[in-house]
C-alpha cells in the first residue's frame, strides 16, 4: 500500500539560481511541501560544457540530495535534464522529475497544428531533447530550435527589460517570429523573467511554456498519485525550506537577483565548504556578501 503522507522535503537542483523558477512554482502548487534546493554557483554555467561533465556535476549533486533524505528529485535545469536523465534514473530510487517532458507535453496540448518553438542553451538546443520528446509525443509537429546563449547573463544581471536584452532578444527569435508558431518552449529557467518581453516580441498567438511551472505540475502529480504529498491535517508540522549553493556569491545584488526568481524572501542558504573531500559529505557556512550581508 502507498503512504498517504510523507513529510520528507523536495529535492531540486540547478546549475545556479535560475531553477528558483521552478522553486516558486512549486512553492504555489503545493504550498505545504518542503524544499530543499541545490545551486552549482560555483561551476556555472553548464549550458556550454559537455554531456560528460554536467552528468557528473548531476550524479554529485543527486547524491548530496540523497543523503538529505529528499522524497523526490525535480531536475531543474534544462542541460540536466537533457544530458543526465536516464543516468540519474538508472543510479538512484528515488524518483527523477525533469523539465523536458512535462514542458514538451504542454507545448504539444497548445499547438494544434503541431508548431512549436525551442529556445535554451547551446547544450539543451544540441542535445535535441526538446524536439524528440515532441516526436514521441506528436510525430508530424514541426519543431523550430534556437541557443540564445546570452540572455543568462542578462537575466542575471538584472536586465530584464533593458534595451540590449531586447535587442538580443529580437536577434535570436528572429526566425522563430516569422515562423507561424502557435507554442514557445521557455528551455532554460531564467527565461521566465523574460516571459513579459519575450510575449510582446512573439505576439498574442503565441503560448508561452514556462518548463519549470510544468515540471512543478508534474511533480504534485506524481507526489499525489504515489501518497505522497506532505500532511494538509491539522496540526502537521509547517514545511521548511533549506538552500544550498557551491560557491558564495560574490555581487552584492546576489540576494536581489535570487528573489526577483523565487518570487519571495531568501530561505537560509548554506555554502557547501570547498575542501579535498567529496563536496557532498563536506561541513557548510553561512554565506556572507560583499558589504557584510547575510542570506
């Protein structure tokens, strides 16, 4: 028999702070739950590095989550999910949660005539992820890719509507504008905060798909299917939530950044120490900004 309960956290982890995304989603579809987040600050960004170097990156990362006890893992990053899935679903029992399919699904449900549009990293566009889990799902869709490689650090600069991060804008969906599309993959979890500017520039038919919102979704139902949402009863204990990250942030507008993506105050967040030990079972510090502010 399934539980009917389970008060464990859940876990996700990105290659930095955009999985924060997915983070507010989650924290909106299923208010009672637990969270306990992983940020690689110190090894970003993945979306240039290779198949076997974000795999390891997400084992280690996985194992961390493991050993906090988490009752699911939400991969919330996109090159992840791409490059590492079925790694991390053959090494680990808990169940995987990527961005991939539940957004692929919803892109599909939107698009009638089966045009769909991808924008994401350079490694999420190559790995072709996006437009074979369409196929799988619509075989006759017409899927249309494109790497928009600068709009992270946009993003995370806090250019949000800033006149360059228009231009950039403009420059990669170029073809995409042009092309009739009825759905828009968001394929990376920054790309949310551009979510205002990026439905001015593809206009009122097009349906945007927020991957990390989809993944959340995803994620209650298979909480809920499995018995495993948290207790709604009276009395259960009220969730808590736990953030870590790899590296210390070093901007001083870290923290504003941070929750311009959550939507909400900072949780505490710990900065796993960097030592010769596997980073995973390393001790933890309190981060401290630049000026002498704390998370």
């Amino acid at each position: 028999m399934p539980v009917t309960s389970d008060p464990r956290p859940i876990g996700v982890f990105d290659s930095g702070i955009g999985g924060l995304t997915t983070v507010r989603e989650l924290f909106r579809v299923l208010p009672h739950e637990s969270v306990l987040y992983f940020g690689d600050t110190a090894r970003l960004p993945w979306g240039n590095k290779s198949k076997e170097t974000v795999t390891r990156f997400s084992l280690e990362i996985a194992s961390f989550l493991e050993r906090q006890n988490v009752k699911c893992i939400v991969v919330a990053c996109n090159t992840a999910s791409s490059h590492a899935l079925d790694t991390l679903r053959a090494r680990f029992r808990v169940p995987i949660i990527d961005v991939i399919e539940p957004a692929a699904r919803a892109a599909v449900a939107a698009s009638p005539r089966g045009l769909i549009g991808v924008v994401g990293t350079l490694a999420t566009v190559g790995s072709g992820a996006y437009p074979n889990a369409i196929a799988r799902l619509a075989p006759g869709a017409n899927v249309i890719s494109r790497a928009c490689p600068l709009l992270v650090p946009l993003v995370e600069e806090g250019w949000l509507d800033h006149a360059v991060t228009r231009a950039v804008a403009e420059e990669y969906l170029a073809e995409l504008r042009n092309a009739g599309l009825e759905s828009l993959i968001l394929g990376c979890t920054h790309y949310p905060l551009l979510a205002p500017l990026l439905s001015r520039l593809m206009g009122p038919g097009v349906t945007l798909i927020d991957s990390g919102a989809e993944a959340a979704r995803a994620t209650a139902h298979l909480l809920a299917e499995r018995g495993q949402l948290a207790s709604t009863a009276a009395g259960a204990k009220a969730p808590v939530h736990h953030f870590f990250l790899s590296d210390e942030p070093r901007r001083r507008s870290f923290a504003t950044i941070a929750q311009a993506f959550l939507g909400r105050p900072l949780p505490h967040v710990t900065v796993v120490d960097q030592t010769d030990l596997p980073w995973f079972e390393r001790p933890h510090r309190q981060p401290t900004l630049s000026g002498g502010d704390t998370l």
